[in-house]
C-alpha cells in the first residue's frame, strides 16, 4: 500500500509547511498523477504576496481558500487512471506510465459562457488546481507542489508527445497562453488593425510570460521584436531567445522607452503591444507605445493589486486603439503548443528557461527565488527531489 | 456676378462673429457647394467651449487654427463644379442642382495609414472641414456654418438618393460613425465575443450620436436596447426610436444602473456597450455594465477634456473585455448610410432627430442652445433662412 | 394509463403508413414531448423520393435507417419530464405545460469536431430525429410526425418565449439556419469582402429556407434583396415578405436573370449569394451572380442527389471568390432566433407562411402537397388533427 | 547616349524573337529600371502555349495582346527616375542605384474595387507588366525579359532591403502571393474554422509557388506540411526545405494519396488545403482531402485551360468546406516578404530554388526548360548574361 503524499501547503500569506495527506482512491472518471515538475507562476507569488483577490469585477471573483496546495503549471505520469475516463482532450487513450500535462481550471459546463465559449475556462463557476481549491477538503492533493495529485473527472489532460523531456513539456500551459497572439492575429482581418506578417510586436516584460509571447511572435510571423524589463539578467535571456531590441528600465526613462519603439517604426509605434508585466503602471506606456489603431494585449495583470492609473478615454478613441484582456487560456490549445514546442525544441530550449530547481522542502525559498528578477528566469518545483 | 459670401465665423473660443468672404473660384477638380443645412456636433461645443486639442497623442495631434468656420455635418447643392472633377466617391457623375453631402476629412494619401488602412481617415496629415481649415486662408469658405463651401479636389463628396429631403441626408455624416457596430458585429467571429444576432447593446448617451447607434443596432440585429443619459427630454425620443429600456442619471445612481443592465441580462451585463456620451467618467460605468469577453466601444470621447478617470488594468484582463475606439468613419460606408436612411425612412424618422433651425446670424444663440440637452436634441444651421 | 401513440411511419421510398407505438417512459434525464406542429423540410421530400445518403464524403455520412418517423421542425408541448434533467440549452427551467423547440441534431460530444467546433453538430457521429434514427428501435419516437416524441438526454430543447404561437415557432430550426448570414456578416472583417451594411444578397430560391434567409438578411442590414424560384406563387409571398426584385426562372433565360442582377448592381453581381434551391444546376448560375470578391454560400444541396455540374476552377481563382458550404445550424442560434421572431412579429408574420396543414393520416398527401411549388410554401403536419 | 535595348518578344504564342527597342526617356513621376533578373512564371508557359485568355467571367476579362515582352517577377537597379515620382509604396526615398522590385499590376484607382479593397489589384481595368501591355506601343518596355523596363507613374516599387541578392528579391513577388495563408489564418476567427496554430496544411504542386506557401505556413504556425507534385526531382527541394510528407503523382493514386493525408490528420483531412498545381483537374483531389469545415484555397488556377470538373454542389454543403478563390497579392505586402525572406534567408535559402539562369537569346529555351518539371524548380532571365 502506498505510503503517505507529502505536499508544500500554503497556509496564509507568506507561510508554506510540509505537510502529509492520504494518497488518494482514484476519483470516478479520474486518475492519480506522480508530478514531476511543477512551475511557479506570477500568479503564485502574487497569492503568497497577499494579493488574494482574482476576476474582480466578475461572476466568478474568488478570494484564495486558504489552505491551498499551489502549482497549476503541472507536468507528470499517470500513476492510476479509471479505465472509463475521458480525461484527455484529443481523444488520445491513456495508461499507467504515460506523462500528461493539464489544463488547471475546471469548468461548470452549463452557464452561459460554457454553453457559448466553451473552448475557454471563462466560466461562472471556475474552479483552478493550485489556487482555488482548498487541500482542507478530500481527497486534498489539488495543486501540483505535491507528490501526487488526484485529478477529477472535470480535468482535461493532454498527452506529453514521444520524447519530449517534463522540463519542457511544464511551459505546456504558459504557452498556451499566448493565445492571445492568435486573437490579435485574426483581428488583422479588420482592415489593417491586429498582427499582420511582418509586423513589429513589443512586449512588457521578459519574465517567463514574456518569453513565450516572445517565442509565439516569432511562429505566428512577426518581425522584430522589441521587449522591456527591469531586469537585465531577464532581457539577456531575451535577447538569446531572439529579440531584437531590449530595453532596461534601470537604465532608461519611460520617455527614451517610447522614443526608441517609434525609431523602430517608422514613428508609429509597435503594431501590437503585449502586457506581460502583471504591474498596472506598464498601462500608460504601453498605450503610449501602441501605434494609432494597433492591438494591445493585457495578459499580465490578472491579480488585483489594489492600485489604479490614470486613464485618458480620449486617448483610446483619437487613437483608434483596440485593447484586448486576456485571462486564462483555450482548452483546444494545449495539444498544438506541445507539438510545435516538439517541432521547435532546437530553435527555442525551452529547458534552458528553468534557473532554478528546488525540493518539496524548499519551497517557500523557491517563491522568494521566484521573486528575484534579477538572477531568476522559471523557478520549477520537484516534489521528488531529495 | 455672385456677391459676397455671409458666415458664422469662430475668431476664439465663445465668441461667433458674422462675417462676409469673397465668392470663390472653382478650385481644380473641385467644386462650390451651396450650403442647405450644417448640423451643430458635439465637438463643435467642445471647440466653442475652449477644448480645442484633438488626436492627442497621435502625430495628426491638433490644436484648433482661429479664426475657423465651423460646421462638418454638411448637406448642399452643387452651384458649381469642375467638368473634371471626381468626387464623388461611388464613381455616380454630378452636376449643377444635385443635392450631396461630404466626408469632412482630407487626407494625404501617402502616409502609412493612407496606405494601410485606406477607408478611413486616419491620416498623419488628417484637416477637416469645420474644423482644423483656417479661414484666414484662401478660398476661406471650409466649414458648413457658411452660405457656400469651396470644395478642393481633397474632398469626397456623395450624392444624395433622390427624394432625400435635406433635413434627413444632413444626418449622414453622423450615422456613417456607427461603422462602430459593424466592426463590433465582425468581431463576433471570434469565439461568441462581440455583437452577435439578437444581443443586448448598451448605449451610453442619448444625443444624436447615441440615437444614431440605436438605429444602427436595430438595423445590424441587436436585440434590446438599452440607453442611459442625463436628459429625460432626451431619453423620451429614444424610446420614440425604439430604446427598450432607458435610465436617467437624474433618477437613479451608478450602482442602480448597473444592477438594471445585469437585471436585463441573466446577470452578465451588455454583449456590446457603446460610449457616446464625450465625458470620461462614463468609462468606468461601462466597464462595469458591459460582460465578461464583451465589447466595448469608445466612441463619445473624441475631445481632450483634461479629464482622466482611474483604471485598474485587471479589470480589462480578468473580464476579458475588448475595447475598441473609433474615431473618425469609413469612406465607403455614405453611400450604403444614405441609402439605409432611406429604405427605412418611414420606421427611423430621422427629420424628426431636429428640434431646433436656426440662421446664420444666430448661430451662437444656435451652439448655446445645442448644449442645452434637456430641450434640444440635433440643432441645425440654415444658412439662407432669413 | 396513456394509450398507444400514433405515428406516421415512412418504411420505404414512397410508403408512408400509419402505425402506432407504446407511449414511452420518459428517458433518464429527458422528457415527453406532446407534438403540435412539424414542419416538412426539404430534406424529407428527398428521402421520400429516395435521396437517402447524406454527409457524403465526410465521416458521418449515412443512409436513411428505414422504418423512419420523419419530422425535425418540431415544436411541442412537454408532457413529462425527468426533474434532473438538463435539457434547456440557454438553462431556463422547464416543466410539464411548458411550449419548447428542440434542436433535431444529437452529437456525441467527444470526437475532434465536439471539442474544437462545439457550438455546431458537425459531429463525425450526428444522428437526428425525423432522419437517421430508425423507430424500429425503443422507445420509437424520434420524430416529429407522431403524437409525442421521446426526449433523451443527448437533446438540446429551447423555451419558446411566452405569447408565441407554435405556427411561429415551428420556423425556429429553420431560421436558424441563416446563420450563414451571420457568417457572411463576419468575413465583412476581410477587406471589403463578405456580407457589408447596405448590401446586395441574392437569394437562389423562394422556398421557406430561402425566405427565411430574406428575412435574416433584412435584420442584418441587407439593403436589396434579389429572389429566383421556378414558382410565380412563392416568388410573389417573397415580394409580401420584402423581396426587391424577384425572377421566375418560367419566364427568364439564365442569361437575362445574370443580367438583371448585375443592372442592380453596378455591373458588378450580388455582394452574397444564397443557394436555397437544392438543385445542382444553381450552382453555375450563383457563380456567375456573384461579384468579384464576393460570397457565396451553398445552403439548399444538403442531399446527394446524385448529379453533378462542370466546374472551371479557373473561376473561383480569377474572381476571387468565397465559397462556403453550410449544413446544420448553431446549438447557440435557436435563443436569438427565437426572440427575434417574436420582437419583429408583426413585420415578418411567420405563420403566414403555412400554406397547408395536414393531420397524422393525411402524411402521404402532406409531402406530396409540399412538393407542388406551384401553390405550397410551408406544409405542417398537426398529429392531433381530426 | 543610350544604346539600344534588347528584349525578347513573345510575338505569337511559341515564337520568341529578339527584338532591339530604342531605350525610353523617364515617364513622368515613373523610373527606368535596369533589370537584373526576370523569372519565369507559370502564366508566362501558359501565355507561351497559347493559354492566353485570364480572368474569365469577370469585367476585366483578357486576352494575350500579342507582340508582348512577358516577365513579371522582376528585381533590377534603378538607372534613372524622376525626382517627383511616388513610385515606393512605403514611402522610401529612391535613387538611381537602389535596387527594387515591382509590382507587375497597374490600376485605375476609380472602380469599385479600387475605391473599397484598395489594398489588391482586384481593378476592373488591371493591366499588368509581362502581360498585358502590348510592346508594339511606346514605351515599348513594359516586361521583365528586356534590358531596362520604363516605369510608369501607375506602378509601385519596393526598396530591397540592403544586402539582399537579386537571386533572393526575385522571388517577392511570387512570396507576396502567398497572403491567401494569411486570409486562412484570419478565417480561423471563425468558430475553429481556417488555419489555425500548429495544423496540417496540404499543397497541390511543388513548384516555385507550391514552395513559397510551404515557407509561409510554416512563418505563420504550421505544424505538418503535406505536399504532391509529378515531380520528384521538384518533392525532393520541397523536403530540404521542410516538407514533412512528400507524395509523387507518379507513385501513387488518388485513393493513395488521399488516405496518407487522413492518417496524418486522425482520420479527418488537411485543415488547409492549397492548390498550387495550375490543372482543373487538381480540384476535385484537394475537395476529398480538406477536413469538413476546412479551407481550401485555389491559387494556381489562374488561367482558363479550357477544361472543366465535375462538382457536386452537396460536398461543399455537407463538409461545410470554405473556398477561396486568390488572384493577385496585396500591394502592401511586398514589404513584409521583402523583409521576413532576408530575416530567413539561412533557414530558406531562396536563392537554391534558382535551378536555371538564361541569357536574353536564349529566352525560348528558358521557357521550354521551365516547362520540364523533372529537372528545373525557377528559372531566370538574365538580360544582361552573355
């Protein structure tokens, strides 16, 4: 019989323990997963921050139900699964022995936005590994900074291709998120507006976020690629990765900022303009940095962090700019994102993103490495790690 | 030979002077047009006002060249044209005695929008009739709150349908902006976001301009709709031209609002809210009325009033809201306006939309009373009207 | 106790008779439905004449399971229903009494198409009532022209707003249908191509699915609206419901019907062609009606009726053309479609459209009825009928 | 002065003669170009057999106007140009000594096309360089296979960026017109239709065209790319440079060939679908390997052969195929292929795609060598080649 699951729970603010669960009977139409890696994300260090408040402002704001187990950027191998499950997106069969990597949010399945969107998580009733599920309640193991997880019948999961090793597959769900690249891209349908082939893309912020917007740019046709950061260690692994033109905020003003995005552009500004900052004060210069009708994208500011900018209306009219929130991600994403990380695995080593490597038991120093912009790029957690 | 041309000229802010330019030539491959009616718009008031800074942070960022002859909602007869002359923008030839009205906007031709975004004016160089035209400079005659306009071979003229009555056609201009919604209905390919068959739209502001995105709505399939103002005056010609529900600010608080469009909606708020209402403190409101992954157009918000209102940028992103701002309209979208305005002239009385004619020499009299919104709805200039 | 249901049953080509079934229990997570009114559909006819292979060339395709009770434009009245069940798309509760549409389509929920293309049924496995499901198999009733229906829990049903009376809503699949409209609106996204405000659709086919698509291109802004059918007396209920310009192919050459549509059009050919004839030979002159650049959209050839026509492909390169097939409807589109119908009532009266009505016993004479173009338009089957 | 220009004349179909023209003064607001390279299109074989009649069953329907010097792919330096001309479409100053390429399609700038989807050569009254301009009138100069070409005020030139070989520019042009990829993938706003990241996308035809859309799929985010040629020496290049499946007419059927894509794509055909092949007869295989609901684009059909298909109307409907039809390219997409052919140019050496380089005298052969598929992939015109 298996022995005990040891887990990193958070249980306030600020404090992570070590503690012990039950290893989990297999939920109907569910399976277990032995979690190989799981990474740390903004939206973690926002909640060990205190900044608990997620999708203000909608049907569904959630306030973190302490405890939690955290890590939703989860990649691993079935342990167990239900012979009558249908947990894999694509239809692919799943065994014992086979890595998957998984959607974190689960979904309603029968208010508006699931019966009119259903390929995003944009649901009245989202509920997300890592995050909204507290390990208070059976079967506890809802978060991937863990040995095993126990995966509900309500979970997509997606097979891992032939070869590809966890310490890629785990930016499965990060790139996904740049879906919203797709978005902007099909909105060059409108006349000229969107992201058209050839086109100039700047991006604020070159954490991990940052990267894979970086990385999807380059797919979907971009041509140059201009990105900011606070830190220099960031933009160096950037600059490696393909970008173009980088920009430190230790060294620039906002002024100069804007004034080298429009030299690149003929005076414009950038066609599209991706916020991966998760920081509201990157709003003003990237309004200032998007050229007359281009596309802005605000992906990373998904926590509440209880401040404001000021907002000229104006500006958004008498620019024609058409700005574009982006939470979440598409379910039907996931399985392209790890064939075309596969086909591109020497051209971008994703691997390579992965600094640092910490235990189960050190997690809590994990986070705060996290935090350090300036020597950290992805932090991952191996819960079986000695 | 033509004696001297009577206008209402704007020498500063607040202060209207009638004064007499010479009749002008032809200009080459243009015409003069002989001025039936000119419609008083909402940044004619900003302009009278003081509020004379447009397109801020843009390139084409102006500020408004006294002394000006206002007036760019312009309806008139052709006095006369160059044979060779091709303005108007269908191809449909015209001669002395036809009625058209005109695109206000000239542009370049050259500059990148010209060449990438060609149907609308949104030219680095953009100057408009009414508006950014000294009259200091000869022919001096470019605004339509003038007994003649010299039209240059800049300009895109458009034929009025026959029968159409000049109290309907001066209404194009104004009902060309709502290519707003168009643009709002194609964004409904992606993924059940923007305005689709049947939807709720929400209309801030029940000035001409709002009145114009009901009927525009109504026309592209919107369901109900609902509309707030600050006049009742207002609000009673709305539900006249068919508002299923309207609010005064008067009668009831921001929160009351708000709780009514989710009341109306299954608890979601507006598929498509649309400012047009020119004051920043109606964004946030919308932002709060319109639904998760809906749209939100800013089209009111023309003018720099030197206000701003606070974001939080998480909004955008955890609602997953589109905003789309729209200044300006499309070249190609008078001809099917005046058309529509026509087939649908009995259900849509758009002569009606004018509560107030005035002549030349009363044209401040006429701006004044046009920012009376609780008895004035579209006020318009006669220029021969004794 | 409930006595046996009657039914009308099509065993072969040709041979309708009337049979009856034991009245069902409801099915786990379903309901009974007590039929009004079901609507004879084009297709119906082509498995009465022995057109029986559909979805040709796809994974799905199929040939009629005979004995069959046709009927898929049902609309009823729920005589029981499973209180667990989770039937109303839109999630409006339902009871006994309550009037519903149903969606005829049933789809497995699993294959690619169920995941990436949800809100249609463009299910490799698409199995529908009054067509592919055989009565020969419990609980029999999959269809409308029988007493009740039995409801599974595969359904989608759709509460008829309050007030409708069921020879209105008995048009809802149908109208649905027209979401091809709503597609052509969106490609308007692309360049001036697709189905812009103010434009020229010409409808091939006078049927009920081609006045249902006049209707929804009126709603969406269309301004002409040209028809062809072989029948003056459909043509001339199409010029009641708004038609511009009709053309009966008895006194035209299809060399003059090109002609005439491109006299309204500038020389240049309908912006969007509907084919709703359901005849091969359409097709040749659609492409040529067709502008440059233009739309056209393949609704009415949904049966394989085993001829062909010659293609130059030359022509859809030189012209530019979209072409868009279209079967089935949106799971989504049955709401709007819904409420429509009834906001715009007395505009468009729908029942109106049903020429004949048949009771259970008189199916034989119904189909045959519908089939005569020259005097029917709709043809309803009312199983209650004396 | 000037010597004398050599060109070589196609002065009836299959005869080619080398004809002296005295060489042009500079147009007014035009150039003089010295051409450095020409290459051979599939139009210029069809010209040269006799196929001479393009866009078919449209307004601007012509015919070969026979003497003609053909070439349209044209990259050359500038000799001589007037100092007012506009002639760079994204406004870059010209000098003599800049090298630059064309675009081979004149317009009118006054039809409808023009006025409403500026941005392609959709004219009423095209004409084009190479084509159909006739050399028996003054200028004379209007094709690729002469020493200079005149260049009027109606043509639009592109800078090469600095750096880039007339081996690599030569190919703009015929890159340009993959945009039909970029149209594809905007249609993927469309409810999961279009092309989307990481799909399948299968070409017809492994020539020069067929290779610029294997290149530009894969910019855009393709995953496997499947192509079909007779040739094997042509399949062969198209594997170097990144085809996934190559599959030789001569080696398979048509069943074959259709069941290899199947079992790349789950059973379900291509997502997208291109035919570059130039034969009817290619129409009927790409409708059998597109997935229901996909796209297929019909590029290479651009002349009239004379032969037709048969089509059942009913497979488009049934499998909700997309059509599109794609003449021409976008004028302002030179820049961008300009741009991302140099930003590629070590992962797709353009340059290797040259298999021939012709003297002017030997023009004759170079067409015949062009039309062997077995051994030649582009062939050039070299005018200034001993």
């Amino acid at each position: 019989m298996k022995k005990d699951v040891k887990a990193a729970v958070l249980t306030r603010p600020g404090n992570i323990e070590i503690q012990s669960f039950p290893y989990p009977q297999v939920p109907k139409g569910g399976a277990i997963i032995r979690t190989e890696l799981s990474g740390i994300c903004g939206t973690d260090k926002h909640t060990f921050k205190g900044e608990i408040r997620q999708y203000v402002g909608t049907a569904q704001e959630i306030t973190t139900p302490f405890p939690i187990i955290q890590g939703h950027e989860n990649v691993g191998i079935i342990e167990e699964i239900d012979p009558a499950a249908k947990l894999e997106f694509d239809g692919q069969p799943l065994k014992p022995g086979d890595r998957v990597v998984m959607c974190p949010d689960t979904t309603c399945g029968d208010c508006w936005f699931c019966k009119h969107i259903p390929d995003y998580p944009w649901c009245n009733d989202i509920r997300s590994y890592g995050n909204s599920f507290s390990c208070a309640n059976a079967p506890h193991l809802f978060g991937g900074f863990s040995q095993y997880m126990a995966i509900t019948d309500k979970v997509k999961l997606y097979k891992v291709p032939d070869g590809m090793k966890p310490e890629v597959a785990v930016f499965a769900e990060l790139f996904d998120v740049t879906y919203t690249l797709d978005k902007a891209k099909e909105l060059y349908a409108f006349d000229g507006e969107g992201f058209a082939f050839g086109d100039t893309v700047v991006i604020q912020g070159a954490g991990p976020l940052g990267i894979m917007h970086l990385i999807k740019a380059r797919m979907l046709g971009a041509d140059k690629v201009i990105m900011t950061d606070t830190s220099q260690f960031r933009l160096d692994i950037a600059k490696k990765f393909g970008a173009d033109v980088t920009m430190c905020l230790a060294d620039t003003t906002q002024e100069e900022r804007i004034e080298i995005v429009r030299q690149h552009t003929g005076g414009r500004g950038g066609d599209v303009v991706v916020e991966c900052a998760g920081e509201p004060e990157a709003f003003p210069e990237g309004m200032a940095m998007v050229r007359k009708s281009g596309v802005y994208l605000i992906v990373g500011n998904f926590v509440d962090v209880g401040r404001t900018v000021p907002l000229h209306p104006h500006e958004i009219c008498a620019k024609n700019i058409r700005i574009m929130g982006m939470s979440n991600h598409s379910l039907s994403g996931y399985g392209p994102s790890l064939r075309m990380m596969q086909r591109y695995g020497e051209m971008y080593p994703f691997e390579e993103l992965i600094t640092h490597r910490y235990a189960l038991e050190n997690a809590q120093e994990a986070i705060l490495k996290s935090m350090d912009y300036s020597s950290s790029m992805k932090v991952v957690l191996d819960p079986w790690k000695k």
